[in-house]
C-alpha cells in the first residue's frame, strides 16, 4: 500500500469531519479506523470490533461511501476488516506507529480507589446480570452497547445512554454493567443511582452544608450509572450540578451510563448542554419485547424461581401480556402464588381467571380513532376538533387527553400518533403527555376522569 493509497483515506476523513461538524462524534466513529488496503474499485477500513462495524453500517455507509467517492473520484466499493489487537489496547490512530506502545505504556483505565468488595455500597441489585438477561431483537443493540462498556470502559460509548418505555430492560442492563465491570477491574468505583435520589441528595446537601462532600462522592467514580435522567428537567439546580458532575467524570475518562423513558432530544425542559453531552456517546434504545423473547423471558424466570408450568400457559402469557418485562414477570410470579396458596394445579383456565384484571381474551384492538371518538363523545365535541389548529382550552385540553391515552394505550410511535391529530409533530404529543401526567398528580378528578374514559374506550 502506498502514501498515495493512504491518503485517500485521509481526504475521505476531512469530508466526513466537515459534514459531521462535530468533533467527539468524529472521535468516537472515525478516529480510530484505519486504511488497511485497496485496489482499483475497493477499499479495505479496519475498525476495532465487530458491534463498532455494524454501527458504522448501520449511521455511517452512505457518508463513508459517498466521501471515499469524492476523494478517488469515482466509487468505490467500501469493506471492514476487524481489528485483531485486543480491545484493551487504546484504537490506534491513522499513520500513528507510535500510539499502540503509548497505550501499553500505561494502566488501561485509572481507578479511583483501592480494592472495594464487589456489591458494596454500590447501589447495585445482585439480581441484575448479563446472564439473567434475555437477549431478543427488541434489546440486542443496547445488550451489546452494554457489554462493549464493560470491555472497554470509557473508551468509544462514552457516555451509554439507554431509553425505552417502563419495564424494558433498562434498569438490569444498566446494574448487569455495574456486575460486569467489578468482575473484570475489582478496583473499581461503580456507583448506581436514580435521578430521583441524586436530587433529592443534592438538595440535604445544600440544605445541610455538605455540598463538597456530595461531590467528592460523585465525581470520584470510575463508573457512573444513573437512571430515569428526564427526572431532572425542569429542575435548575440539579442540572446543573449534574452538568458539572458529568463534565468532572467525562474529563477523567471515567465511564457515564445514563437511561431515560425517551432520546434526549426529546426530553421536554432539559438543558441544551445537557442534550448535546448525551449525544457525544451512544444512544440506543430498547423495545417491548416480541413473543418469542418474552417466551425465553418466562422460561429464564421460572428457571431462577424453580418453577414448571405447562407449554400452554408460558403461550397464554406470552400472547397475552405483551406491554413489557415486569408485567409479565410479575403475572408468573402472582398465578404461582396463587396455586400454592389455593393448592390448584396451574392451567389455562385458572391463569385466565387470576389474571382476569390483567388480560382480556377476545378484547377489541384499541386504535387511535377509538380513542378520539370517546374523548370526542365524553367533551361534547366534533371528530374533527382533534385534528384542527384550534387553541382554546375547551378544544385543547381533550384533545391532550386523547394524545395520552394514545400514548398509554396503543403501541404507536410518537410521530403515528401526531400523524393522527392534524400532522402534528412528536415533540407536541411527548408535551401533552407529559402535561396530562403531571395534572394527574394535582388535579382532583382527573384520575376519575381518565378511567372513566379509558374503560369506555376498552368496551367500545
């Protein structure tokens, strides 16, 4: 391979610098692949592993081909090639012989204090493993990001933001790091917390005089794990003192996990700066699972619990409770209670009837127009309310209403629903939802209100 043949490689990387305009993004995908061979139609790009690959395909190929493009002048055809040096060894940048014995030279990731007892005042759940965790389509990319992390801390996925709905994954996958990582580094400072808990410590710190102590305590972490971050929108003081715990940690190398009910960008009332940090890393998410993964959940569930049950009623469950991992765990632990306490045998039948409150056999599929009928019929108002323009409150607020029972009833996509009232976009439906979960907390009635609706719809 000649210097000619290497500086395509390098003009290639200039346009997509330039196109990227963000340079820790650049840093994390493209600063550590190198030209490893071409021909007169090919290129070959060694990339350090086989998920950064299908990472690269599945962000990158059209700015990868299209820049190598125009730095031969024609088009090329673009393959990866694996790195075979082992992922504990920092990336070696292009033309830089020297950086894999500056690595080497060095401890591979600093640690923040002498050994520690694995699960110690940590904040992790014993529980919450890699090897408890079902793998299906709907968490396979966020399992991966997760395990990547727990190779190479602070390395590429810096930080890991993980987002999906209630009850996913995101909280196990989020301590199975935490396990793993003391498992390879046990000198490492792992600690867990939830959003809600860091703010409410923040503010008996603040109340109590002890602000330095409570940052000694998370800005001198190895890993940080935080959980539910849209907990902290809206509030000033606790993203800002997270701004700067982040800052600290991303500075020191230090590995950032962070998880949310939705993207960044789609948390309403979070600060910019915040946004754009979580993004500089990977953000992946995690979907209800399909039927054969909840299936392989129940098995792995009734494996851990000692438990046996007819095929038939692992099928019942499977296909019936579909909205997320909890709830289906939760409805094998409580018709395995209820065998015990009744003294039945476990059937078809008798799942049907314990969990009567939970599944309806035969129940209609709720649509969108279902629900904005109801509403419609509930306010006194046209169909065609829901999808015009109209402001005032008498309008506005049902139709809110509507957007969040779409959201809590249907398995729509926040673009489907805004599709569904006049065009509106994702950010407005997220707003609605977001403003009818707060009135819940404080409005007298609404509840009410809420379930009265709600059952008219699922007996329409």
């Amino acid at each position: 391979m000649t210097a000619n043949d290497l500086s395509v490689w390098l003009r290639a990387r200039e346009f997509i610098k330039k196109e990227l305009d963000n340079d820790h993004v650049f840093s994390i995908w493209f600063g550590s692949i190198r030209l490893v061979s071409s021909t007169e139609d090919s290129v070959t790009l060694e990339v350090q592993n086989k998920f950064f690959k299908d990472m690269l395909l599945d962000r990158y190929t059209k700015l990868i081909n299209s820049s190598i493009a125009k730095s031969c002048g024609k088009e090329m055809r673009v393959e990866f090639a694996l790195k075979e040096t082992s992922a504990d060894v920092a990336a070696k940048p292009p033309l830089d012989h020297d950086a894999k014995e500056k690595a080497q030279a060095k401890p591979f990731w600093p640690f923040s204090r002498d050994k520690q007892e694995p699960g110690k005042e940590i904040g992790l759940n014993s529980k919450y493993t890699f090897d408890s965790f079902v793998i299906g389509p709907s968490n396979r990319f966020a399992h991966a990001a997760s395990s990547a992390v727990c190779d190479s801390p602070a390395k590429a996925y810096n930080p890991l933001f993980i987002y999906g709905g209630v009850g996913l994954g995101k909280t196990h996958l989020m301590h199975a790091i935490g396990h793993k990582v003391l498992q390879k580094f046990p000198k490492a400072k792992v600690l867990y917390i939830s959003s809600e808990e860091f703010t409410n410590q923040l503010i008996g710190a603040i109340q109590n005089r002890t602000t330095t102590k409570f940052r000694e305590k998370y800005r001198h972490v190895d890993i940080l794990l935080i959980d539910d971050i849209h907990f902290i929108a809206g509030k000033e003081s606790t993203q800002e003192e997270f701004f700067h715990t982040f800052n600290t940690l991303y500075d020191a190398h230090k590995q950032i996990v962070v998880s949310s009910d939705r993207p960044p960008k789609e948390i309403q009332a979070l600060e910019e700066r915040l946004v754009s940090r979580f993004e500089w890393g990977l953000v992946t998410d995690v979907q209800p699972p399909d039927f054969e993964t909840r299936m392989a959940i129940l098995k792995k569930k009734s494996e851990r619990e000692t438990i046996t049950l007819p095929d038939d009623v692992y099928y019942f469950l499977a296909e019936k409770i579909k909205s997320n991992i909890r709830e289906l765990e939760g409805a094998l632990i409580r018709i395995v209670a209820y065998a015990k306490l009744v003294g039945k045998e476990i059937s078809v039948d008798m799942v049907r009837d314990v969990l009567k409150d939970m599944i309806k056999e035969g129940e209609k599929k709720i649509t969108i127009d279902i629900i904005q009928k109801k509403v419609c019929e509930y306010f006194d108002m046209k169909l065609s309310d829901m999808k015009v323009k109209k402001r005032s409150r008498g309008i506005a607020y049902p139709r809110q209403i509507a957007m969040y029972l779409a959201r809590q009833l249907t398995d729509y996509s926040l673009p489907e629903i805004g599709e569904y009232f006049g065009g509106r976009d994702h950010t407005t439906v997220m707003h609605a939802y977001d403003k009818i979960m707060t009135d819940l907390k404080v409005k007298k009635g609404l509840n009410e209100l809420i379930d009265r609706v709600t059952d008219s719809i699922k007996i329409s």
